[in-house]
C-alpha cells in the first residue's frame, strides 16, 4: 500500500528535516515580522524591536542602549547568511518535492505556517487527520497508493488530560492568528471549528480528548482558542513526534501524532464511524489504518506491537472496536503485512 522513494530523496528529506529543526531551534528577532525603532529617554536613546500582534496592535520589546553591541545586534538582523539560510531552506523543499518527496498545498501551508509562527505547535498542538497521515510519508521514505484526499485541516491539544514536555507559561493568540490570514475564515460550533464560505469543505478543526464534562466544547485561554472534545483522542495525543512537513515557501515543524497511535486508532474509529452518520470517512479511517500498519508492520513492527498492546488494556470498549476494525482490515485488506496479534474478545 506505499512504494519506497528513491535512496536520494529519502537523503535529500533527512538532510532537510535535520536542517528545519535546527533553524527551529536557533530561531531569532531575525525570524520576526517587524523592525528597529528608536525612543529618546532624558537625552539616551535606546533601541527597541517592534512587530504586530494578528489583531494588528503594535508590541515592542527592549533591545538595548545605542551603543556598539546593539548596533552589532542589529547589523545581524539582515545578514546576508542568515537570509540565505532561510532561502536555502526553501530551496531544499523545491529539491526534495522535484525528487517526489510530498509536499503541501499553498493554502494549507499558509495556514500552517501562520500557526507555527504563534506558536502552536510550541504550546503543545498537534496536527491529526489525515495532513498527519500524508506527512508520514516524507519520514518512512514512502509514497502512499490512497487515502490522501483532504480539504480539511485538524488540530488538537491534549489539554490537562495527558501530561507533554511543553513549556505551561507559554500563551497564544490562536484566534488572532487565523483572523490575520484575511482568508475569510469564521468561527463555528462556538468557535471548535473555522469555515470558509467560498470554499465550504476547507476547515479548520479544533479537537481536544474528553473530559469529565463529556463532549461540551473546552475553551483554552493559554491557545485563545476553543477545542472539540473526541472520544479515543487521548491514545493518539499521547507522546507526539516532531515532524517536519515540506512546504513551497519552507519547511514547517510541527508535532504529529505517533505513526503506530495513530493508525490503531483510525482502526478503533472505523466501526464507530460506519455504525453513524460517517461511512466514507470510517473506509478512509480503515484505509489508512491498513496503509500504515501494512508499512509499520514490515519496518517498525515493535513499536506497532507495544501500541496495539497499550490499547488492549484500555478496557472492553476499547477491545470490542479493536476486533471489529481488526475484523474488517483482514476482511477488506487480506493481503496487507499485519505483526499485531488478533484482539481477544471479552
């Protein structure tokens, strides 16, 4: 259900993740959208950096005195390396998508792009459905054969439910930063999810794992933002990846959910979805399910079975779609690799 990229993209991809990363890490005022301004104070002047928060109101932090250190500082925000840096960036997204790496759309690396630079995926978001799915392929060095047709963008945060190495003081302005893409995007479902009018299937979804107030949407002032709870989110939330997605303008670091986690719980889905209001998308929960076990079965086969067993002990709910997805994976995909054992009914 995947074929294998060309050893030289897998090469190119890694060496472009390693990069991403490490420019992710030694981001700087030279990263920022804004510019140097001055202020007279009794007769001294002191530089300041000032940017624009997505509601448009105008924020400034302390550079330092006018004297020769910051004057250096500022000299440094338009070197050329580091400009050249963030173009060769962009210019090693160009190569790896030429050698068949995937890439992701303009309007949806808009979006995401904007979130990362307000820092979402540093307050502990993560990106699931199916943009998650489709950035395994860059990781493994593969290509999928089906199951990449997407419109919609979904977010999640694990909330208090699951405990992530995040830094808790940091806070976002979400909303802000998708009203400052001008895109048309309006808030629905008291704010969980985000629709364009022009384009109806183009949305953005907000989901978080339940809670003991069951399904009621879960405002998260630390994101300025309001999430969705979904049941069986909390196994996918657990442990997230660092992935880095390739993009026409740039690489993109996000979290993602574990590769194993989330195609187990694409297999706890399908039978919920099917039994609902939601038939295509349980088979394209049941296809990527197969899609990744099929790959992790061949080349990961211990982390899929130590997630498989993790499910396992989550109770009878759990155990009873486990089997009924396991059922249909075997019924519908005889023919996939499968190294997790058959679920053991109650």
């Amino acid at each position: 259900m995947f074929l294998d990229l060309s050893a030289v993209a897998q090469t190119q991809y890694a060496n472009l993740a390693q990069a991403a990363r490490q420019h992710h890490l030694q981001r700087s005022i030279a990263d920022l959208p804004g510019g140097f301004v001055t202020k007279a104070i009794k007769g001294q002047n002191y530089w300041y950096y000032q940017y624009k928060l997505p509601d448009r109101t105008p924020q400034q932090f302390y550079i330092g005195p006018d004297d020769e250190a910051t004057r250096a500082l500022l000299a440094a925000h338009k070197n050329p390396l580091v400009l050249r840096a963030r173009k060769h960036l962009s210019d090693m997204c160009e190569a790896v998508t030429a050698l068949g790496c995937y890439s992701v759309i303009p309007k949806h690396a808009k979006v995401l792009e904007r979130l990362a630079d307000h820092g979402l995926f540093r307050a502990g978001g993560v990106l699931v459905g199916t943009h998650a799915y489709l950035s395994y392929q860059n990781r493994f060095g593969i290509r999928w054969t089906g199951g990449e047709t997407t419109v919609d963008l979904d977010f999640a945060h694990p909330g208090k439910n699951i405990s992530i190495a995040i830094n808790e003081d940091l806070k976002i302005d979400g909303h802000g930063a998708i009203a400052s893409l001008k895109m048309g995007f309006l808030p629905v479902n008291e704010g969980t999810r985000y629709i364009k009018q022009d384009e109806p299937d183009f949305d953005l979804d907000f989901l978080t794992c339940l809670h003991r107030g069951g399904d009621a949407p879960v405002k998260m002032p630390q994101l300025n933002l309001t999430l969705q709870p979904l049941r069986f989110m909390e196994f996918s939330m657990q442990d997230p990846a660092v992935s880095v997605l390739v993009a026409p303008s740039g690489p993109i670091v996000t979290n993602v959910p574990r590769p194993e986690r989330y195609a187990l719980a694409k297999l706890v889905l399908y039978p919920e979805r099917l039994a609902g209001t939601q038939p295509e998308k349980a088979n394209k929960d049941l296809l990527q399910a197969a899609s990744l076990i099929d790959y992790l079965s061949q080349n990961e086969p211990d982390a899929l079975q130590e997630a498989w067993s993790d499910l396992q002990t989550r109770g009878p709910t759990w155990r009873k779609l486990a089997q009924e997805g396991f059922n249909a994976l075997q019924q519908r995909y005889p023919n996939i690799s499968c190294a997790i054992s058959r679920p053991k009914s109650d």
